[in-house]
C-alpha cells in the first residue's frame, strides 16, 4: 500500500473519531482539536518518509513498452512544480518515469501510434509527489516522437538531444522553460503559448530554424548571428531551406523572457 494512502487514511480516521467524539458530547471543537493533532500527524509521517526513504536508493518507477510502435505520442498535463523530461530510455521502452500517488498514466495505441498520457500533479507535495520534487521522464530514442504539454505554475525542463523529437506543443502559464533541441531529428515542429513565463531554447548547431514571435512585452535574446532577422518578427538560418535537420518554432505569449541560441 502505497504511503500516501496511509497519510490521508489516517486523516479521514482522524477526522471522523474526532466527530464522533463530539457526538457523544465529549469534546465540542472538533478543529480545535483537529489542526494540532493534524500537524502532529503530518510531522510524524514526514518523519518517518524521510527514515525510509533513507533506508533505500531506489525510486517506485514506471515504464510503458514500445510495443513495435513506429511513432510515440505523450500528452502530460501538469499542474505546478518541476518537470524534468529527456530521452535515453531504455530498449524496447517507450516511457520510463517515477510513479507517485498523485500521477495517472493511461496509453493505448492505434495502427502504429502508440499513445501515452500522464496527468502529474503538483510535484511538491509529501506522499502524493516525487520524493525530490521533481517528476523526471524519459523518452525513447528509437522512434519518432510527438511531445504536448500542459502546464500551469511549473519548472519545466526540457533535453531532447538524442531523441527524435518531430512536435513539441507547450500550453503554460507563469512557468520557466528550458529546452534543449534534439540534434539529429530532420524536421522539428515547437509551438509555445504561454503567460507570463521565462524561456530559454538551445538549438545545436547542427540545426537550422526559423523562428516566429508572436509575443506581448517580451525580453528577447535571439542568437542573430545563426538566425537574422528577416521580417518583423521573424528569424532564420540563412541554409534552412536545404538544412537536413531544421526546427520551426513559433512563440505566442504575454510578457516574457525569450533566449534563443
């Protein structure tokens, strides 16, 4: 049984025996007596978390097979906190992560697709979260690979070096991100909308891109030299037109923070 299930259990236990003791005119506040006995219990389960979590190296991981799948599809709908997501899973696994309470992983595929969601919520909070507040994916490298993510008030962290990346879309509010392009890919789509965010991509230099900012008040720091302006709002590679491994990336927001290098 998972730690998360004990905690709240135990607060439903709590909870319920304090009415109780109400209802036989014991005590008469049941949350004056709740909030201290509620704190106590939450110390205690932090306590001895951290006592087990001390006892192993290992993490409760999960992984999705590949299943002769020519194309990988993940959608991860995340709330707030820290996403870490990069490729090196291993053969013949589509997915690799760290379970916790407060994830919900469903797949199934369609001809050749295979299709992953995740819905991981906050990353922060004790027994329902990653142990270091962080939820880390790994992607395959084998096969073509299209990456949608949903994000609220997040850290999001993106390498896609080794992967096959064909589409990144990101929907975020006031999030940071980081995001590394994969370096041998061919043709790479990104499509970005946010809120009030901090962005920062980096484009191997083996990859052309054009670039397309469709942004409110924005910082901007855009590597010229590798991708010029050539209209309003608009930067590309001189080669992208004949580069074999370009991206094409559109940013639409309201006040941000851009580098692109």
């Amino acid at each position: 049984m998972q730690r998360g299930n004990l905690f709240w259990g135990g607060v439903l236990l709590l909870l319920g025996s304090l009415f109780a003791l109400q209802a036989a005119n014991i005590i008469e506040d049941v949350f004056g007596w709740f909030w201290p006995l509620f704190l106590m219990l939450l110390g205690t389960a932090i306590l001895v978390h951290q006592f087990s979590a001390s006892q192993t190296d290992t993490k409760p991981e999960f992984s999705i097979d590949l299943n002769n799948a020519a194309r990988l599809s993940v959608e991860i709908n995340h709330g707030a906190g820290a996403l870490h997501l990069t490729g090196d899973a291993p053969p013949g696994i589509a997915l690799r992560g760290v379970k916790s309470t407060a994830m919900n992983v469903k797949k199934y595929q369609s001809g050749d697709t295979l299709t992953v969601e995740i819905e991981a919520g906050p990353s922060f909070l004790p027994f329902l979260s990653p142990e270091d507040g962080t939820w880390p994916f790994h992607l395959t490298n084998e096969v073509p690979v299209a990456v949608k993510i949903n994000a609220g008030v997040a850290s999001l962290d993106f390498d896609f070096t080794n992967t096959n990346l064909e589409f990144l879309g990101v929907d975020m509010g006031a999030s940071s991100l980081r995001v590394k392009l994969p370096a041998q890919a061919g043709r790479t789509l990104v499509a970005i909308e946010s809120g009030a965010a901090s962005i920062d991509i980096t484009i191997p230099s083996s990859v052309a891109a054009r670039i397309f900012l469709k942004q409110g008040a924005s910082a901007q720091q855009i590597d010229t030299t590798r991708f010029p302006q050539i209209e309003q709002d608009l930067y590309q590679s001189p080669d992208f037109e004949a580069a074999p491994h370009r991206a094409e990336i559109s940013l639409e927001g309201g006040a941000n923070s851009i580098t692109i290098r």
